[in-house]
C-alpha cells in the first residue's frame, strides 16, 4: 500500500511540473509591472506569475495562523 501511495504521488507530481512546464513556456511575452511609481525590468509574464504564487503560497499560511491565533484568545 506505501508503495500505491508513492507511485501515485511521483505520478501527480510530474503531472504539475508537465503543466507548470507547458505554462512557462506558453507565456513567454515580455511584460513590465508598475506599482507607486515604482516600475519592474521586462521579464516573461510567466516569471511575474509565478513569483506572485510563491508569495500567495507563503502569505497564505502565515495569515491563516494569525487568524487562528487570534480566534483562540
């Protein structure tokens, strides 16, 4: 059964980095972001997006503690 669980696991995550992959590759027009005045060098749409994922895949954890921290006192 462990073995099951590996197999599946190794399968699902090649299948993410495939997609992650064909996505990178896909949107590889240049963009520039713009935020106070404060302006970004030209870099593929898919570096901005994935950077903004990381960040969501950070911030969402730490915030979700907060909250729960904070509902517990």
């Amino acid at each position: 059964m462990r073995r099951a669980k590996r197999v599946v696991l190794f399968l699902a995550a090649s299948f993410i980095a495939i997609l992650v992959l064909a996505f990178v590759l896909e949107n590889q027009q240049g963009a520039s972001l713009t935020f106070f005045g404060w302006s970004t060098v030209e870099l593929p749409v898919s570096v901005f997006l994935t950077l903004a994922l990381i960040l969501g895949l950070l911030v969402g954890p730490v915030l979700a503690l907060l909250v729960r921290g904070s509902a517990r006192r």
